[in-house]
C-alpha cells in the first residue's frame, strides 16, 4: 500500500461580517483547478451596507465551488473547498469526499486564519451610491456581475465600469493573474476618447476621413468656442427629442401698418420696433393658452413640469456663432420695454457680453430669421424647452377677397414641437391660434 500522508480537504467559510446576514454574492473571482494563495480576492460580496471583497483564508488549490452568484451567504456558510499544497500528493480514489466536510454553518469549518480579514471596498461611496440608487442599479450590477463572471477584477473596478458603461470583457487586466485594475478601466476609456479625436467623427460615428484637397484647395478653420459648444447642443437636442415642425402663416398686414406709424416716433428715442417684439407678445398668448408649450418633460419622461412665468429665448446671430439671451416676464412688459431689451441683448450677446444668467430660465424659444429671407425653416428645440417658433420674412402675396385680388403681408411661422409632449392637433391649434393674436393687432395691444 502506498503511504501518503493525507491532509483533509478544507472548507473556506464566510468570515464574521459583524452579524450581518444574507449578503448577496456579485462575484466569484476564481474557478475549480484555480491556485489561490492566502488573502487573495476570491469572491466579491454584497450587502445592503458596502461591497467587499472576501479574501481566501488560506492558499491552496481550489476544489469545489460550494456556492454560485446571486446566493445569499452569511456568517460561517461554506463557500468552497481547497487543498493545500500538502494535500495535493495523490490520494485514493475513495477517500476524498469523505473527508470533505460539509457543515455549512459551523463555527468549526472556519478555516485556519483565526480572524479572517474582509476588505471593504469603497464602502462610503458605495453607502452613498445605495442611498441614492433605486433597487434595479443593485439588480443591474448582479446582472452585469453575472455577464462578467469570466472576468477577473474587483467590485471597485466593476463599479466603475459599470458607471462609464464600460466593457470588462474588452479590456486586458494587468494585475496579478490578469486581474483588471482600476487603472486598466481608466486607460482603455482614454483610449477610445483619444480615437474619437482621431479616426472616429465628432458625432461619434465612424465616418471615413477624406483628403479634400485630392479634389481641389482647402483651408482649415477652427470653429469658434461658441459654436462647438452650441453644436454639442445642437446635436443632443436633434437626435434626444422627436421634432416635428408644423408651418403656418400670419397675415400680418394690419400689424406691420400699426409697426410703420410707431416705428419712426419710436426711432427719436432709439427704440427699434421691429415685428419680432410682437411675435414674442402673441406667442405669450399662445403658450397662456396652451400651457403644455411652456413646460419641460421631466427626465424619466412621466410628467410635464408647467411653467407659470414666461421668459422667452431669443436666438441671436453673432459672428462666433449663435447664442440664445432669455427676456424675462414677457407677459409683464409692454412693447416698447421688450423692444430695448431685445436691443440691449442683442447688443451684449453680440459683445460676448453675455452673464451666464442672462442665458438661463427660457421656457419657450424663438428665431427669427425675418430679418434676413428665406421662406420657412426647421428650427431645432431648445431643450429643455419643447417647443420653439420659427419666424421667416414677410412678404406680400395677393390673396383672392370678394371677388379681388388683394394684397396681404404674410409672416411665414414654423413651429418645431417635441412629439412626445405634443401632439400634431395641439401643435396645428397652437400655430393657427398664434397666426389669429398677430393677424387682428387689438389682440396684442389689449
Ligand atoms: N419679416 C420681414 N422683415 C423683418 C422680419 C420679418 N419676419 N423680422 C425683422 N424684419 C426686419 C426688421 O423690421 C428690420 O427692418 P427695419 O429696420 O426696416 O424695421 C430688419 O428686418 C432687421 O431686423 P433685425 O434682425 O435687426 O431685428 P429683429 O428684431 O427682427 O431680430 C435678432 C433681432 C437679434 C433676433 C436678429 O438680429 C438675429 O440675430 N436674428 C438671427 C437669429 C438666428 O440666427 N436664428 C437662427 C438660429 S438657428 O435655429
């Protein structure tokens, strides 16, 4: 008979966590067959309190798995077995089961370190995570817990993964038995950032570089600060929010008489009375009569936020690009007021002159392209507004009245709406409601 000393097979149990119980395994961070050494990371535990890695008691050759993720372990269960190194001398094939213990909650199973250590990991943030996420974040990181259990890293990195929507199964682990470090996460993000840059387009999509000057001259112009920020706005808005643009138009002769006789008494005191001023009188009109176009949808898309005050935004071209000043209390403020404050800032925005308030607050935006043609345009929601009127230049057209032909002056209106907050009837009543306030000017002036 051979002689072989044999050492039984030992149980790893989980550790005293200070009385907690049923704390969720997220992780398992090693395998049957798996070499361990002492205080080496093998499972990443859960509880309502913190995450923590639980290090092995004692190294050896991993046996058997005793648990799986998604159990619920506590104080003293029996997480998997191990043998020594001393163990692993060739045993006979009847014995080893038998001296495999299979108590899961004797105190006695513990292994040998008499205090075992866990590693709390980040617990303050993690506590502070728990308070603020709602029950299907813990549901998440199981999930992706369970995706990743081929991949080796800690619950640290995982959360960090997980918050920049990371693949753990793309990166390649530098740590010992190539664990993947925190480090790891943060280099392969900057190098995805850093391609983005380079062969990847500013929206984000692969699109091919093209040489341009094979074809012809070229010249490189960088864009202004304020139209890489507006563009990143720009972009959001048009591709977050499901627009669509309803067209009308106002017969605004009567309007533009009524503007004519003002216009040049105004003119002594440097007021310019331009349309845009009573645009903005009748879209407060509109929107008191329409409330759902003075609103914000609320970020999980379940309510409406309705707002009883009216600051209206104005676009205004700049030679740096465009910026939208908010004038505040339009419904307060009588013509020739909104008439000086249009100017005043137009004029600062146009001087960069702009304070950060004075671009904040809008709950319903305009741009008038009126001063300059075109017939009609779609212009893109200034989120988190949900609607915003587009204004083309007037022209006369002959229009057939009472037998005749009559000339009428016609403001070409474009209203582009969020879809998800308003529907295409509200946004036809609210355009045709608005063409009604500028079309008969006693609206306006009562
Ligand atoms: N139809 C016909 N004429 C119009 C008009 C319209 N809808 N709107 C303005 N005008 C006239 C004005 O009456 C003025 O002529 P008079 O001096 O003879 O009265 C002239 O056009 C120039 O007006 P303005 O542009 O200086 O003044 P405004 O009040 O109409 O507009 C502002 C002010 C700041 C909005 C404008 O200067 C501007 O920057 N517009 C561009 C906005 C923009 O770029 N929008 C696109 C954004 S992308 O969605």
């Amino acid at each position: 008979m051979e002689d072989v000393t044999l050492a039984p097979t030992k149980n790893l149990t989980t550790p005293d966590f200070g009385g907690a119980t049923d704390v969720t395994i997220i992780d398992i961070l090693v395998k049957p067959g798996d070499s361990i050494e002492k205080d080496m990371p093998i499972m990443t535990l859960e509880s309502d309190k913190a995450t923590m890695e639980l290090p092995a008691s004692e190294g050896g050759v991993v046996k058997e798995l005793k648990v799986k993720v998604g159990d619920k372990v506590s104080t003293g269960s029996l997480l998997l077995t191990i043998e020594t190194k001393d163990d692993q001398k060739p045993q006979p094939k009847s014995e080893p089961e038998a001296k495999t213990e299979t108590s899961t909650n004797t105190k006695e199973s513990v292994s040998t370190t008499s205090k075992p250590v866990v590693a709390p990991i980040d617990t303050k943030s993690v506590q502070k995570n728990k308070s603020q996420e709602q029950v299907s974040d813990q549901t998440a990181d199981l999930d992706e817990a369970q995706e990743n259990e081929d991949v080796h890293a800690g619950p640290g990195v995982r959360r960090l993964a997980h918050e920049l929507g990371v693949d753990l199964n793309q990166i390649q682990g530098s740590g010992p038995k190539d664990r993947i470090l925190k480090e790891d996460v943060n280099q392969f993000v900057k190098s995805k950032l850093s391609q983005v840059g380079t062969n990847q387009s500013a929206v984000g999509f692969d699109l091919p570089k093209i040489d341009f000057s094979k074809f012809g001259e070229t010249a490189t112009e960088a864009l202004s600060r304020i139209k890489k920020l507006s563009g990143k706005n720009l972009q959001r808005n048009w591709m977050m929010i499901p627009h669509v643009t309803q067209f009308a138009e106002a017969d605004i002769t009567e309007l533009e008489a009524f503007r004519a006789e003002q216009k040049v008494a105004m003119e002594k005191e440097s007021v310019k009375l331009t349309p845009l001023v009573f645009i903005m009188k009748a879209v407060v009109a509109a929107l008191r009569e329409f409330p759902q176009f003075n609103a914000s949808l609320e970020a999980n898309g379940e309510a409406l936020v309705l707002k009883k005050y009216f600051h209206i935004g104005v676009a205004v071209d700049t030679p740096d690009g465009l910026v939208v000043p908010v004038v505040r209390d339009v419904d307060q403020k009588g013509l020739v007021t909104l008439a000086k404050e249009l100017s005043q800032l137009s004029d600062k925005a146009r001087k960069k002159q702009l304070t950060p308030n004075e671009m904040q607050g809008g709950s319903f935006s305009i741009s008038s392209l009126g001063g300059i043609g075109g017939t009609a345009f779609t212009p893109i929601i200034n989120y988190p507004e949900v609607a915003i009127l587009g204004v083309s230049k007037s022209t006369y057209r002959p229009f057939y009245q009472d037998g005749q032909f009559v000339p009428r002056l016609m403001l070409p209106l474009s209203l582009s709406y969020d879809h998800r907050v308003i529907d295409g009837a509200q946004g036809a009543r609210f355009i045709m409601y608005l063409s009604q306030m500028l079309s008969d000017i006693r609206n306006l002036l009562m």
